[in-house]
C-alpha cells in the first residue's frame, strides 16, 4: 500500500540469545504521530535500537518494510539516508570530534548517497545557524565534541537539532522527555513540532504521558513483554496516567 | 612418641589473646616446637627424590613425575628477570624431607603428637574439631607432613575430598594422576622443577559436580625445622557447577638462616563452577637487618577450563624476607573470569615482587586486577603482572589498577606490567598511581588524639579496603592486625 | 661466539678492516673510538630485551647484512629534487642528509648570532671539548644500558650535525633537519644530531625522515643528543615518512640541568620497522620535560617506542603521551620506564598509552613501568588497549556516516590530544592534516598495497 511509511511485522529479536521483541506488528503512516508506551523492560528500547539497526540486537524473524525499503536488509547509516532518524534516549559523547565536523560528515554522507553535491563550507554553516534556531540551540556547542560536557538538556536538544538538519521521514524518540526539566522539555516538544508536516511521521517512545501532553499522538500503542498488546487513541495515555500498567499487566498475564 | 609433657589444649579465649597478643609486637609466631623431627641429610640428587618417594611409599608414576622434574631441573638457572636482589641459595644445603616422627599417620586427635596441637594452638589454628565453631575446615601442614585435617567426615557426606596430598595419592590416585602438573608443568620454572621433584605434601581438594562447599577450606602451613625446606603442592578441582572458598596461612619460627618455600598450587575450574582462593602469608621475614626470613618462591596457578567458570586470587603478603610470586589465571573458557586482589606490604630489608598473569584465551572472558603496594623501611616493593589477549579471543574485557603508598624515602615501589593484545575487540585497561601517606592526614588524626603509628595503620587499612574486603571474615580481622603490624616503626 | 656477539661484531671487522684509512676530522675519529670500545664490551653481554617488539630490537635490525659508506665514496644525491618533505613553509633553518653525509642549503649561511648549525667535522674549536664530552658521557652510559645502538653509531658516523645556541640566544625560526634515504643496494647510514641549548638559549629542532627507496632495505641508525643547559628550552619534533623498506633505530638521549624545558615529540606515518628509544635524564632541580609519540601503523608496518625518564633532581615534571593506531598486521610496542632516583623529592612524572587495535591481525604489546625509590613523589601511568567505541560507531552511523569515515573521524580525534600538545603552531596544524590524509590513506591501503602502501594520498597532494 502506497500509504504506508513503515510497516512491521512480526518482529522478533534479541540481545545475547535472549528474546525481547516477540512478534512486533506495526504500521505507520505519513503524518501520524505513534506513541509507545510501556513499563520498564517491555522492549521499548529494544524496538528502536533494531528498527535503526543498532548491532547490538540481532533480528531472528520478521520484517520492517520503509516506504518500500527492506529496512532490516539496510546498513545503520543506509537506514539513515533512507530517513530514518533516532533520538537516542542516552546520546553518546564523542571526545575529539566536533559537533560541526560530525555534521558536515553527516550531510555530506546522505547527500553523496542521494547523488547531490556536497554543500560548500558557507551554505552548510548558514544551515546549521538556521537549524539551531529551532530548538535554541547555543552557538557555542557546535565547536564542543559532541555531547562532550553537554548537560542532559544540551543533550537532547543537540538530538533534535541533528534531526532538523537530517530532515528525516520517519523519527523515533526514545525517552526524550526522561532526565528534562519543564522548560527543556517544552523547547524539544516544540523543535519536534515545528518539523512535522504531512510526509514525515514521528514514533515518540516514552514511560510517561507528560510529553504527550506536548507532542499530540494520533495513536497510542502499550508494549509489554515485546508485544503490542493494545492499541488506542490519544485517550489511552491518559487512563495509563490514571491506572498505571498494572491493569494492562494482569489483562496480559491471565490470558 | 616424645617425651613432651601433655599440655592443656588453649580455650578460644586463649587463641583469641594469641591474635590480640599479636598486635602487640614483633613477630609472635617466631617460636620453635619441640617436636622430634625425622630428617633426610642435607642435598639434593637423584638418589634423595627416590628417598622421599620410598619414604613416602608412592606409587611408581609419582616417582617418574619426581624423576622427570629433578632431571629437568638440573639443567636450569634460577630466574633472575624480578626486581629483587637473591642472594645466591646453595640447593646442597638445604634438607628436603622433615616430618614430625610418629609410626603411623594419626587416626583421630589423641593420635597427634600433644606438641603440634599445642603449637596450632597457638598459632590461633583450630586443629581441634570441637574447636572449630568458626565452620572452617582445617588441614594443618608442619614442615613437610600433613599433620592433621578436620571435618573430614562432614565434608565427605557431600562427596567433598579435602585431604593431605599423601593421602590422596594413596586414596585417590586416578584424581591425583588425571590432575597433576596439568596447570602448572614441572617445566615451567626454576622453582616448580624443584618442587615438582621434592615435594613433600599439601592439600588436596575435590567437590564433586553441583556441590557448594559450606564451609571453608584451609590450610596452615608451618615450617618448624632449622636448615629444611618446604615444598608443598595443593591442588583443587572444582567440577561443574562447585564452589568453594579456600584459605592458606602460613607462618615460620624466627631463625637466623634464610629457609626455602618453594610451593606450587594448582586449580581447576570446570563449567560455571567457582573458586576462591584466599592467602594470608606471614612467613618470617627476617629481622630488621635483614638477616634470616623465608623465601617465599611460590608457583600458583588455576585454569578456568569450563564454560563461564570463576577463579578469585585474594592475597595479603605480608612476610617472607624475598616474595616471588605471581598466581594467575588461564581463562580458557568462555565467559570464564579471573580475578586478583593484593596486598603487599614490606618493611625493613623485606623484598618482594608479585603480581599475576591473567591469559585470556576464551571469547567474552573478563579479569580485574587491583594490586595495593605497601612500602616502609628499606624494603622493595614490585607489582608485576601480564595481561594477555590471545588472536582468537574476541570481547575480552581487563581493568587493572595498581597503587603503591610510600611510607619511608628509603624504600622502592615498583610497577611493571605488560599488556599484549593481539585481537581487535579487546579492550585493556591499566592504571596505577604512586603516593605517600600525606602529613596532613596524620597531623589530622593527631589531632583528633589518634597517635602516629595507629594513624598510619588506620590510613594504610583504608588504602587497602577494597582488597581486605574480599578476605573471608575470619581472615580479614587477622589480616588488619597482620598489617598493622609489619608497619610498627615504620613512619619516624 | 653467540649469535648476538657475532650481529655486532660485524660492524666492528669492517671497521678494523679500514683502520687507519677513515678520513674522519678529530672529533669524529675520537668518537669512532669510544664507540669501538663501547661496542666490544656490549656486544659480548647483550641480551635482547624481552618486553621490545622482536623485529625493531637491535640484534633483528643489525643482523642483516648491509654496506656502510665508510671510505666516503662520494654517492650522488640531487638533494634539491629529492626534497619533498610534508612540512614545507616553514620558514626554517634547512639542512638535508642525505644517506649519512650532510648538505647545508642556503638557508644556513646567514644565521642569526649565536645560532651555530654544522657539519661535526667543522665544530667551532671552543665547542669541540663540549661536545665530544656529551657524546662519550652518552656512548659509555649506553654501557650500562646494554643498548649497542648508540655504540654502533659512534663506530660507524662520518658526519652529523651540530645545533648549538649559545648562552642567552633565543631561535624563533627553526632548525629542519630533512634525512633522506635513496640507496641502490642495501645501506645502514649513521646520522647523528647534537643539540645543545646554553643557559637560558631556546631551540626548535625538527628533524624528517624520508626515504625514496621503496624496493632496496635501508636501515638509518639516527642518535639525536642533548644537552639543555639551566633555564634553557628545547623543543623537539620528529616526522618519520618512510618507505616499507625502511628501517629505523632511533635513540634520543638527553640531560637536563635546572630549570631547564624539553618536549620531544615523534610521529610514525609511513615507514617499514621503526624502533626509538628515549633516554632522558633530569639531573638537574624544577626540570620539565614533555615526551610525546602518534604512531598510525598498517600493512605489516612495526613501531615500538621506548622510554626511559630518570627524575634525579628534586620537583621534575614529566608528562608523556603515547598514541598507537594499528590497522591490518601491524604491530606496536611501547615500553615506558619512570625512574624516581632516592632523593628526587617533589618530582611529578605522568605517563599515558593508549592503543587502538583496528586490524583484526594487528598486535600491541604495552609496559609501562614505574620504579621509584623516593616517597615524596607524584607518579601515575595509564595504558588502554582496545577497538574504536562501538556506541560511538553507532551513533555515528545511525546520522548516516558511513562506517568507514566514522572509523577515520573516532581515529583522528583520537590522536588529537597528541597534535594539539605541539606548541610549534605551523607545525601543529600541519600535522592534523597530515594525520588525517594518513588516516585516509590507511583506512584503504592493503588492498591497493603494492611498493608504496597507502603513502600515495600522502605523496601525490604535496
């Protein structure tokens, strides 16, 4: 179906011989906005690091088809030019490298995969200045090594400004909200918003509702035990505010 | 029998004020035992190592294994690659067979010579099975013979062996023969020739698969004879699934002439079985001239052979006039992991140099090193250790650390590690660091009313904690008096 | 005789073969002596150090059999073409080696007053003294050692260079020293570089090692010698861009007095087997001394580097960093000893080694070593071995760098630390690019390796 920007399914995977994932079926469309939630241990982490082709995961069944792209087939940086991005839930530093020289890396990377010539110097440093804006980024940072000595705010920040200048089809944030004071929080809902339009689609991976009270899910999916055991509107968030994952737990647990 | 009169065993309190005593002073395990004692002359040849053997009443294999070392080690030089300054030893000199007399071996406590119970006794060494409330199992070694082991019976309700090495010959043999010299070769050293010729007993111990030994195993050794060495082997096999936790102690009568220990000791650990490995060494170590105190020339080595097997080396060094040893591990199989926690400490003319080899040779292995150097007076403290990944082995993981305190201007502390690594997915860490107690943490203390010498006992136990801790209870209170010991008069 | 006695003693037949014939200036010849005899008292008692890498130990490097220009047949050298050094713009002081023989250029007939760089055959005659005793201080310390690199060197020099600032002179620009090996058959070629800084003088020393023979084996014995007099500053830079055939026993030997500064730092990009030795000793009060060394090793390329730093004066400084790259089979050593003497009070020495294993056959062996015999002291030393990060890699590549250029960039930054503590600016920002085009160049060399192994980036752009 030509509508279809991811499709999941039956997803299993694992780390170390033990499976987390056991039968992931998803499917997201341009536009949409998916949150998944879940209590810790649930395989939220899980899902993204394999849908991003992170190695330490290994895939034992299933498929993830991207806008016609056999994703799992796909290297972790081929999964990027395709437009896939992620936030990641504990950004790593990078001592030595800085954030400029990371991104120009980066840029330059996906444009030579889509066959465009590399940005010069100016045009690139004039779209990085614009980038920035969005999630008030400090000019300072970019000449620092990335997240070296960035505070957990900077950090993720430094992530979704990374995602405006990748200009991703398809985002995953992994727990972004955790470890952020209000404002910081504010200032990446309101960056990952300003990015969306109707072609692009964002999965927000998080434990609480708070951050959905700042990025609107059109769809709330509940992981437990590496499967998606219920699917809702934006009301589920809220009864999970209300109830806690116990009921869904038990639900689960005596069927 | 001797002509010793019967004394009264020592209550727990007594042995107790033993320990205490010991804080006291000088070295307090310097007496002598009055026990008659069946000595071999003096020398070493081929015809001695078919004495012990005879003596010994051994089976002809063993005898071959003797054999074999003895002609392999003529044709070797001791090593001279440590940093410690050996006089020449005179290998003719020395006697390599004493054992205290008796016609057979003892079949219960009243068997035993009133003398060596009176010398365990106060050595604070529980021979005495009603004694041994601490749930230690104990097998008490004095020169060269295995005098007398306890909880025999209990522990071989759960198939544990944990016996003399002569007695597992004679009980034993098929496990003895399959295990010997399979971790440490008669070739493998100078002084593991030498022990692997002459070796007189030590302890053996088996625990049979899925077992935890519930108690701890150890063992004291004593050397008591004037002009002798000892030579004892000990050699543990944990089978699948086992545990235990083993001890060894060890302590020496002053005497003016320097005594040889040249020991070896052998692990093997199968799948997810674990052992530990427990030293407090109190050899004499000479008095603060440097005359006489034991050479301490020890060989130990275990080999995790199964499947995520562990082996811990705990050591607190705090005797001997010349340390020389180095207990590692041989990390085989995979997911098996190795570790190495050490004190050492030296005073006065004390040398020594230790350390371990941690060989990786399985995928996913792990070790930790943490090596803690004490040195005070004009003593020389090394630390020397290899890490070695070999090509094959993939996500091997090392962290070393290794600090030395400096306690006097005269004495050295010493580092010498070696990191060879020859697989790409390996990552090694190593990091040491050098520093001396600081005036202000002793003015501090001082002014808080605690004098000099208890500060720095305080501040080297705290500098040593992250070993200490890793003692069985029992050995850990020892071990802190050890140390503050060795230490007395060293900061002027 | 034993095997090692019989490597040396080669060397010292085909010296007694010209006895007599050598036409060598005074200083030279005095130095040949002492080294003969240095030489005849190691040779007999080597034993090959077991912590060294075995190919770059000197009974591997001398063993072969190669020819030395003792009798000065004159080789040609068209020193001006051949000079393509990857650090041009200097604006400095330049004299060539080429082989063993030394070729001033213009740039050495107007140096500024107090500033002496010459041949060792042509010494001023109130410096021959000085010198000739810091080379036989060293020569018959190197006894000692049981090192015969320096004794060989002594043996066998003909010519070397002077680099001398006099009491009070202060050298901005520096003194580039370019060595160039071209052999036609297999040649060892002495070179020997005295550097010595008077009281309260500042030198800038950098030294280059080029080699334009990727099909015959060379080998270059270089000795570098100093003496940094009280309060005096010397800065030492060694850029080593060899061929696969080169190969290289270098030997650093140094004495500071009080208060006096030392950096030394050395970079392995191209070569074959490269062994240096360090062996400074702080004899005087307040010395600071600064040893650095980037190696970035491929295709079957060897390099060990070993410290020795005796702190025998009271509140010495010391920091040394030492950075290894391995790609392919290459193989890295590092041996580093700090050596607190007993009454070295207050000294501060530091010492980090830190390795990165990137070729799935690649090898490093690492020991540092700490002896120390003074309580009053601050000494530490760290040492890593191991792959790039892997989170780091996967960070990289899930923003869509591809594995290769975030293997190069994680490299690069790794050896950043080390460029940056060079404190000759020029210098610094050359080198970057250098190690970068290196690390270019590495990351695609053993399947394009045919003579010059991965150097073309290199090569080509300068």
């Amino acid at each position: 179906m030509s509508d279809e920007l991811l499709k999941v399914t039956d997803l299993h995977a694992g780390i170390e011989g033990k499976e987390i994932l056991r039968g992931i079926n998803l499917t997201i469309r341009p536009g949409e906005v998916h949150a998944i939630m879940g209590p810790n241990g649930s395989g939220k982490s899980t899902l993204s690091g394999v849908l991003a082709g992170d190695p330490r995961f290994t895939v034992t069944s299933g498929q993830a088809v991207f806008h016609g792209v056999d994703l799992l087939s796909l290297s972790p940086e081929d999964r990027s030019h395709e437009g896939l991005f992620l936030s990641f839930q504990y950004p790593v530093e990078i001592p030595g490298v800085t954030m400029v020289n990371f991104m120009r890396a980066a840029v330059n990377a996906k444009r030579k995969y889509l066959n465009e010539p590399p940005l010069s110097a100016n045009e690139f440093l004039k779209m990085m200045r614009q980038k920035r804006a969005i999630v008030e980024l400090d000019n300072k940072l970019a000449s620092r090594s990335v997240n070296e000595g960035f505070s957990g705010g900077e950090k993720k920040r430094n992530e979704i400004f990374q995602m405006a200048v990748l200009e991703p089809r398809l985002s995953i944030l992994d727990e972004t909200d955790s470890g952020l004071d209000i404002d910081a929080l504010r200032i990446v809902a309101g960056g990952v918003n300003k990015l969306r339009t109707g072609q692009n689609a964002t999965i927000v991976i998080t434990h609480y509702q708070r951050l959905l009270d700042y990025i609107k899910p059109d769809v709330v999916h509940i992981l437990y035990k590496g499967r998606i055991v219920y699917t809702g509107g934006p009301e589920l968030a809220l009864e999970l505010e209300e109830k806690g994952y116990d009921w869904i737990k038990e639900q689960v647990d005596n069927n | 029998m001797n002509d010793t009169t019967p004394q009264v065993p020592a209550t727990p309190s007594e042995s107790e004020q033993v320990i205490s005593q010991a804080t006291s002073g000088e070295y307090k395990y310097g007496f002598t035992s009055d026990i008659d004692t069946d000595i071999i002359p003096a020398g070493l040849s081929e015809e001695v190592v078919r004495l012990i053997s005879r003596k010994k009443g051994e089976p002809e294999w063993l005898l071959d294994f003797r054999l074999k070392a003895f002609r392999y080690w003529l044709t070797l030089t001791p090593p001279d690659w440590a940093h410690l300054d050996i006089p020449p030893i005179d290998f003719q000199s020395i006697s390599y067979f004493a054992a205290p007399k008796s016609k057979t071996a003892p079949k219960s406590l009243e068997e035993v010579d009133p003398a060596l119970i009176d010398t365990f006794n106060r050595l604070g060494i529980p021979i005495e099975e009603q004694k041994a409330l601490s749930g230690m199992a104990v097998d008490a070694v004095m020169d060269s013979v295995s005098v007398k082991t306890t909880h025999k019976e209990r522990l071989a309700e759960l198939g544990i062996i944990f016996c003399s090495f002569s007695e597992a010959v004679r009980e034993y043999p098929d496990l003895v023969r399959k295990y010997l010299g399979k971790v440490v070769s008669y070739r493998d050293n100078f002084y593991a020739a030498l022990n692997s010729a002459v070796f007189s007993d030590g302890s053996f111990v088996y625990i049979p698969k899925g077992v935890r030994c519930p108690m701890e195993l150890s063992t004291y050794f004593r050397i008591n004879a004037s002009g002798t060495g000892q030579f004892e082997r000990t050699l543990i096999v944990a089978d699948d699934d086992a545990y235990v936790s083993y001890l060894e102690g060890c302590t020496a009568p002053m005497r003016d002439e320097n005594q040889l220990h040249a020991a070896i000791v052998e692990i093997i650990v199968e799948e997810r079985a674990e052992v530990k490995y427990s030293t407090v060494q109190n050899w004499y170590a000479g008095d603060a001239q440097g005359r006489g105190g034991v050479y301490n020339f020890v060989t130990k080595r275990g080999l995790c052979r199964g499947d995520y097997s562990k082996l811990s080396w705990t050591q607190v060094e705090t005797g001997s006039a010349i340390t020389w040893k180095y207990p590692s591990c041989i990390l085989a199989g995979e997911g098996s992991v190795g570790e190495f926690y050490s004190v050492a400490v030296t005073n006065n003319r004390q040398q020594a140099d230790t350390g371990t080899k941690m060989i990786h040779t399985g995928s996913n292995t792990r070790s930790t090193i943490v090596s803690k150097g004490i040195s005070a007076g004009c003593s020389q403290n090394s630390y020397r250790g290899l890490v070695k990944v070999a090509k094959d082995a993939t996500g091997v993981r090392n962290y070393t650390s290794c600090d030395s305190l400096l306690l006097s201007d005269t004495c050295g502390a010493h580092t010498f590690p070696v990191i060879d690594v020859a697989n790409p997915t390996a990552v090694v860490e190593h990091e040491a660091t050098t520093s001396k107690i600081s005036e202000q943490q002793i003015f501090y203390c001082n002014q808080r009313g605690i004098p000099t010498e208890e500060a720095v006992a305080l501040i080297v136990n705290g500098y040593a904690r992250e070993v200490m801790n890793k003692l069985p209870m029992e050995f850990a209170v020892e071990a802190q008096k050890l140390l503050a010991i060795t230490l007395e008069n060293s900061v002027g | 005789m034993s095997k090692y006695a019989q490597v040396f003693g080669q060397y010292l037949d085909l010296c007694r073969q010209v006895e007599g014939r050598r036409a060598a200036a005074p200083l030279i010849a005095r130095l040949n002596k002492a080294g003969a005899e240095a030489l005849g008292r190691i040779a007999g008692k080597y034993r090959p150090d077991p912590m060294a890498v075995p190919q770059t130990r000197p009974d591997s490097l001398f063993a072969p059999d190669y020819g030395v220009n003792l009798m000065r047949v004159d080789l040609p050298v068209d020193a001006a073409a051949a000079f393509r050094c990857g650090v041009p713009n200097l604006n400095s002081y330049v004299g060539i080696v080429a082989n063993d023989a030394f070729h001033p250029t213009h740039s050495l007939q107007s140096l500024p007053e107090g500033l002496t760089v010459c041949s060792l055959s042509a010494v001023p005659e109130h410096l021959v003294e000085k010198v000739i005793n810091i080379l036989i201080h060293i020569v018959d310390n190197s006894v000692e050692t049981g090192d015969p690199t320096e004794a060989l060197n002594a043996l066998l020099l003909s010519d070397g260079i002077l680099i001398h600032a006099a009491a009070g002179v202060k050298v901005d620009k520096a003194v580039q020293i370019v060595n160039i090996s071209n052999p036609a058959t297999p040649m060892l070629a002495p070179r020997r570089v005295v550097v010595i800084a008077e009281d309260d003088a500042g030198l800038k020393v950098l030294l280059c090692d080029h080699s334009q023979a990727p099909t015959v084996e060379h080998l270059s014995v270089e000795c570098v010698s100093v003496d940094a007099a009280k309060g005096s500053s010397i800065e030492i830079y060694d850029i080593e861009e060899g061929q696969p055939t080169s190969r290289r026993a270098w030997r650093l030997n140094a004495r500071q007095a009080d208060s006096s500064r030392l950096s030394v730092a050395t970079a392995f990009l191209q070569g074959g087997i490269s062994g240096n030795g360090f062996h400074v000793e702080c004899t005087g009060d307040h010395t600071q001394t600064s040893l650095s060394g980037l190696a970035i090793c491929a295709c079957g390329q060897v390099v060990d580097n070993s410290v020795t730093l005796v702190h025998k004066g009271l509140h010495g400084t010391s920091r040394q960093n030492f950075k290894s790259a391995l790609y392919d089979d290459a193989r890295g050593g590092f041996g580093g000893k700090i050596v607190v003497a007993p009454g070295a009070m207050f000294t501060d020495a530091a010492q980090s080694n830190k390795n990165l294993i990137i070729g799935d056959d690649a090898r490093m062996s690492t020991a540092p070593q700490l002896e120390i015999y003074c309580d009053e002291v601050k000494c530490s030393h760290g040492a890593t071995t191991g792959s790039l990060d892997d989170r780091a890699m996967f960070y990289m590549q899930s923003r869509g760098i591809p594995a290769e250029e975030a293997r190069r960039m994680l490299t690069q930054s790794f050896m950043s630390d080390v460029v940056d503590s060079i404190s000759f600016e020029v210098l610094r920002q050359r080198m970057h690019v250098l190690v970068e085009k290196r690390l270019s160049g590495a990351a695609a060399s053993c399947d394009t390796c045919a003579t010059a192994c991965g150097s073309q980036p290199l090569n080509t752009e300068l």
